[in-house]
C-alpha cells in the first residue's frame, strides 16, 4: 500500500514509514507543493495513492467524487512526525483491511486529547 503525505505532514515521516508502507512519497518529494488539493487528488488516484492528511479537504474530495483515491485522516492537532508515524504502524493492520475493502473511502484515526 502505498500513501501520498500532504503537505501538512513532514516529508521526513518516509524513513520511519518505509518498511511498512513501501513506496510511499510525499507532496513535497512529488513537487506538487503549489498544486490544488484537487491535483493533488488527481495524482494519487493515477498513481494508485491513499492520501494521508491532516485536514478535512481529501474528504470532501471524496464526498464529491467518489474514491479511489482513499484517504487517511490523521485528527490528532498537531503530533510531531515520529508520533504520527507511531499511528500509522499501530493502526497497520487496520489500515491494510481498509484498503482492501471497497466500501469505504476514508480512514480516521482520531486521538482525544487528557
């Protein structure tokens, strides 16, 4: 499975990432920094990308258009980049049968703050 960052996310999470998610990349790394979310959807649907962000927009895309691409809605406030990356392999499996499964099209992952 392979997940497109956006630009919220640093592109540095890909190091941590890249046993689990191989083939992942980022918007900065794909040089789509200055493109709309719509291009940026655009893309990850073309190249066979899950979005993961930390914003509502992917979402709405999907509402609108439909999926793929899926997304992984990261509503956390703001974690730094080794803490997301901790979400994202504890949440493996669960993303992996998400991915599989054609009946939905986005994935949250929501952390309630103490």
């Amino acid at each position: 499975m392979k997940l497109l960052f956006d630009q919220n996310i640093s592109h540095r999470i890909l190091k941590i990432i890249s046993e689990e998610f191989k083939g992942s990349t980022s918007v900065k790394n794909e040089h789509l920094m200055d493109c709309s979310d719509k291009e940026i959807w655009e893309f990850a649907k073309k190249n066979d990308f899950s979005i993961v962000t930390q914003d509502s927009d992917f979402n709405d895309l999907n509402v609108l258009y439909g999926f793929p691409p899926k997304i992984i809605w990261i509503r956390t406030g703001n974690i730094k980049t080794e803490e997301m990356a901790g979400l994202l392999k504890t949440n493996f499996d669960e993303i992996l049968q998400f991915e599989c499964n054609p009946a939905f099209g986005c994935f949250e992952i929501l952390t309630l703050n103490k």
